[in-house]
C-alpha cells in the first residue's frame, strides 16, 4: 500500500504535547497540572514504560525537585541515598592522586545531593503526574511533527506492523495523531524530532556547535564488605591519553548497588578509540577494581551526553513549541548533572505556556521563555562553568582542566578573565584519518571484571520487532564504503557501545552490516559518523532497551 493509499490516522486534541517522559517532559506536565488542573496533558514516551530508557548517573541535585514536588523528602521515594564522600582523583596506569576538595570550585561539591536511579525517579514522577490527571502512553514513540501554517500543531506516533521490506503485515496499525496549542520536546540528548526542528527554524544559528560525550554505565550488586553507603568518586586521566576528553563515575547507593561509568568526549581524534573498551579497562585500575570483587554485574547501557553548555543551547522557543531538557542541551559538564536543568526548564517552559493558555493563544511563539532561562537557575548553573569544556578540549585534560577549575572559582566569585570561549568543530569533524593514527590493541575480557559488548547488550533487556525497517538510516552507502571505511577505518564499529555496526568481508568486497535490533538508543552514531551520513529515527514504539533503573 502506498503513502496515498493508507487509511486516515485518528487525531486527538490537547492543550499540550510532551515527547518524552524523562525528568524535562515529566516535570513539565506535573507543573502545567499544578498551575491549571484544566489543562489537558499527554506525553509519549518511546520505551515499552517509563524509566525503561532512561540512563544516567545519577547523583542529584535536588533543587529541581525540591521546587516541582516540595513533599517529595516526607515520602518514600528512590532517593534514599544522601551523598556521605565526595572523592575526585586524577588517574595514572598503576597510581591516582587524589584532589583535595578544598581545591575544587564550590559549585562541584556534592553534599546535599542524593544518589539515585534516574529511572527510578521518572517512575516516581510519573506517578505524580499521572494522579494529577496528565495521560502518559508509554511504548509509542513520536515520529513526526505536524505543522500548521508552518508552525508546529503536535505530533504523529509511528505506523506499527510494517515489514523490513516496507510491506504491512497482518499487525498493521495506522499511527495516531496529537494534536495540540503547544507541543514541548523533551527528548533529550539528540532528539531525533528536535533535531529537525533545529534544523527547520533555524535555532542554531548564532550559537556554538552543540557538543557531545558518549556516557557508558555498568549497575553492579557489590558485596557488603566492598560497599560504602553514600560515596560519590569521580576520575579522569588513565586510560585516556591526555588529548582526550572524559572521566569516570562511581557511586555508591541503595541496597549495596555501585553505578560505574565512564564519559569520552565525542570530539576525540583517533578513529581507533573504542568508548567501551576504555570503560572496560578503567575497570582494572587498581583504585577500582577491588570494589567489583565478589560482586556481580546486573545492568549495562550507554546513553549520549551535551556537552556544549551555555554557548550552544540553541534558540528554545519557535511557533507552537519549545526545546526543554537535555534536548536543548541543559548539562553542567564538569558537574556531570542535567536531570536538575531538566526539571527546571520544564517547570519554566510549564510557567509559559500556562500564562499563553490562560491568554487565549495557541501556536505562537514562547519568546518569553527563550529570554527567561538565561536569567533563571539553569543560566546561572551554565553560565559558571561555560569556559571548562572549550579548554578541556583546546589544552588537553591536565591543562584545561586545571585552567578550567580555576576559571570556575573566579566565575564563583564573578568574573573570568576569559571572557566565553567558543568551542572549536562539531564532534563529527574531529576524527583523523586512520593512518595519520595509531590502532589501539585493548585487552581481552575476562568476563569477571571486564566483558564483550554483545555480553553486555544482553543486560542492557534490549529488544526490537526483528522484521521492520532498519531505524539506522544511512543516506549514502557508497560514502559510507569510500569514507567511514576506507578513509577511517570503520569507527562505528568501536564507538557503537552495542555493537550495531560491523564491517564484513564478502567475497573480497567489504559490506556493512547493521545489527539494528541490538541499538541502545544512546545515538552517538547519529552524532559520531564523520560525514554525517547516518540519521537514527525511532524504530517502532516499545522498541530499544529495557532498563530497570538505570
Ligand atoms: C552516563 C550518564 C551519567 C549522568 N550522570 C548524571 C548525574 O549523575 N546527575 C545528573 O543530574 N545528570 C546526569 N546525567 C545527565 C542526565 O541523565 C540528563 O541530564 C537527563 O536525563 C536529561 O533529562 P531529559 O528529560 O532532558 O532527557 P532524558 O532523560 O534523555 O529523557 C528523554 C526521554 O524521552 C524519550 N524520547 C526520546 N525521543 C522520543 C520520541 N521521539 N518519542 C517518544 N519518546 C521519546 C526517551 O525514551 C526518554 O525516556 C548523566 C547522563 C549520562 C548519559
Ligand atoms: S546504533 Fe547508534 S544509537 Fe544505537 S547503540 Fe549504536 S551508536 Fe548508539
């Protein structure tokens, strides 16, 4: 059946669309709720429920939930963990040297915060929202924006049922439309709908390239003698050479859980770098690895990052929507932290679009959102911490990052005497080509303390109908042989945490495979391959990985 050929797709109207059930699109429903228990609210959520998609540290801030759910500390809620230790440490391959924490800029300490699963606390959320009347379907993703008179009027959740082939099977169900006075994206890191919205209405332009790092995570289930209640360790350094960007993550929480990860910032230049290979060796360090003994591995995902701060938020605000979250790039990266700004920016967002309702208008612009959040909290968080990341990435980790802690202190008292430094390329125009560079030979796992990706998948509960069309479109496969293979070796082999893609030999010819039913959503090739040439649309909702809390 052709595109002319399909049945209607049924519509329904609301005030306001969310995309996306993170802490951004949850807290934008619960506030809206709040402010006008009239207003009519949905989200959609692409994972098969809520929280089943979502990745993060976490260590909170709670000064986001302190504001949208003032009781939340009188209740039983995952956050049952306050941060007790707050260690930072510079790694070298067989020593670590610790920072003293009166060194650090104020702004990085981490007493006062919680430890917590992120998913665990959209679930939370979800439950709020939900009793104050907001309907949330889960398992059906947003695959299309609808537009009126050229401003946006909700979206369209994907057709279900239809075949690798394109045919429709006997399952096929038409998608269905939302419709709405204003729709919020809240989608996170590279939005695939926000992504083209940027893109539509123009609102990067004036900005800095946004940024990225690939952010991988292991739960593991510690034993008690290796458990430190509250304790929240940070590292950078080994195994990452001093021009490469990132760190790692450890904390301690709930029931003798340890949350371990490891960040790369995705402008690295060797196209031989593998993410997960060098999170699989930090595990070895010997600051670390004794924490593992013992205990066992239950979970494993990985999920992109923004990285580009105050300089590369781009415009929020166009006709019938706005940009809330990490969507439009809310992360304070030397802080590791955005589910704060999340929840922020989506009460902010909320406020606005209640005063429109309240006016009687619908599909305009929300120019007063777009000035607010510079001068609200998230400004203020972004704005201290705006030059750590141009200098990581121009001197190196040792420098920068030193110059860039010291920047911090002086914008804690306030002034820089940089001024705001601009970032250089966009991620996808840093690799060199493979022979300008090393292969990097990475150990083989153990399959105790360190593991092979498929392994891992495995945990991640990742699962996608095996007969749809492949949700990795790569526009271009000529470009992808001459270039991402011939010219660079294949990164996407290495930088895909999930081991989606792979280049095979056939009859002498190298052909690219994609495996798309292993793909993690953490969308870093749509952001990594160097001619841009793969786009990542949702597969079919409920589709992708099923965290239990991560
Ligand atoms: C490894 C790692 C460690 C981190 N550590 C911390 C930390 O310690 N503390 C902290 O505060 N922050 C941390 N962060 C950042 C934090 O997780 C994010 O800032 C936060 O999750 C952003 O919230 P969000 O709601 O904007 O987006 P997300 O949390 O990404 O949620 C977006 C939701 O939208 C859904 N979605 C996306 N597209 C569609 C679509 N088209 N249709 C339907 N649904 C869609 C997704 O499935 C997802 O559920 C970390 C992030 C990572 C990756
Ligand atoms: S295919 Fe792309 S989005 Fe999916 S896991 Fe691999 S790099 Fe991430």
């Amino acid at each position: 059946m052709n595109a002319a050929n399909l049945p209607a797709r049924e519509a329904m109207e609301f005030d306001v669309v969310i995309v996306g059930a993170g802490p951004a699109g949850l807290a934008a429903a619960i506030r809206l709720k709040q402010l006008a228990p009239d207003t009519s609210v949905v989200v959609v959520e692409k994972g098969s429920e809520v929280g089943a998609h979502i990745l993060s540290g976490a260590v909170i801030d709670p000064i986001g939930l302190d504001r949208l759910v003032p009781e939340w500390r009188k209740e039983e809620t995952p956050l049952g963990t306050a941060v007790t230790a707050d260690r930072f440490y510079v790694l070298g391959s067989s020593g670590a040297v610790r920072l003293p924490n009166l060194l650090m800029p104020p702004l990085m300490n981490n007493h006062g915060n919680f430890i917590a699963s992120l998913g665990d606390v959209c679930r939370y959320l979800a439950q709020k929202a939900e009793a104050l009347g907001v309907e949330i379907y889960p398992g059906f993703a947003a695959a299309e924006v609808l537009f009126e008179n050229g401003a946006v009027a909700g979206v369209a959740t994907g057709d279900m049922g239809i075949g690798k082939d394109g045919h429709h099977k006997a399952s096929f169900t038409r998608g269905m439309e939302l419709r709405a006075k204003y729709t919020l994206f809240a989608e996170g890191a590279r939005g695939s709908l926000s992504k083209m919205l940027i893109e539509r209405f123009g609102l990067h332009q004036n900005r800095q390239p946004q940024k990225y790092g690939i952010g991988l995570k292991e739960l593991w289930q510690v034993t008690p003698d290796n458990f430190r209640t509250g304790l929240v360790q940070h590292t950078m350094g080994w195994p990452l050479a001093n021009n490469t960007g990132g760190g790692s993550f450890l904390y301690h929480f709930g029931d003798n859980l340890v949350s371990v990860g490891f960040v790369v910032h995705l402008n690295y230049q060797n196209p031989y770098l593998s993410p997960f290979e060098e999170f699989q060796r930090f595990k070895t360090h010997p600051l670390v690895r004794d924490t593992f003994a013992g205990g066992k591995r239950i979970c494993y995902g990985a999920r992109a990052i923004t990285e580009g701060g105050w300089q590369s938020v781009p415009k929020l605000a166009f006709r019938g929507g706005a940009l809330i979250g990490c969507a439009a790039g809310f992360m304070n990266v030397p802080r590791i932290k955005g589910s704060h700004n999340a929840i922020l920016s989506g009460m902010l967002a909320a406020e606005h679009v209640t005063t429109a309702l309240a006016a009687g208008r619908a599909h305009d612009e929300l120019a007063d959102y777009e000035t607010a959040w510079r001068g609200s909290p998230i400004g203020h968080d972004l704005w201290r911490v705006r030059n750590a990341k141009p200098l990581w990435s121009k001197l190196g980790t040792f420098a920068g990052v030193a110059l860039g802690g010291l920047d911090m202190w002086t914008n804690t008292i306030g002034f820089s005497f940089l001024g705001t430094l601009k970032h250089s390329k966009p991620d996808f125009a840093t690799l060199k080509p493979a022979a300008d560079c090393r292969p990097i030979a990475y150990p083989k796992p153990d399959g105790k303390l360190t593991f092979d990706r498929l392994s891992s998948v495995y945990l991640s509960n990742t699962n996608h109908e095996e007969d749809q069309p492949v949700h990795l479109i790569v526009r271009d496969a000529a470009l992808q042989k001459a270039s991402e293979h011939d010219v660079y070796a294949g990164p996407s082999a290495r930088y895909c945490p999930a081991g989606v893609y792979e280049w095979v030999e056939e009859a002498g010819q190298p052909r690219y495979v994609i495996n798309a039913q292993n793909c993690v959503h953490c969308k870093t090739c749509d952001i990594k391959d160097p001619n841009q040439n793969i786009n990542w649309v949702p597969p079919e909702g409920g589709g992708g990985p099923n965290y239990p809390n991560m």
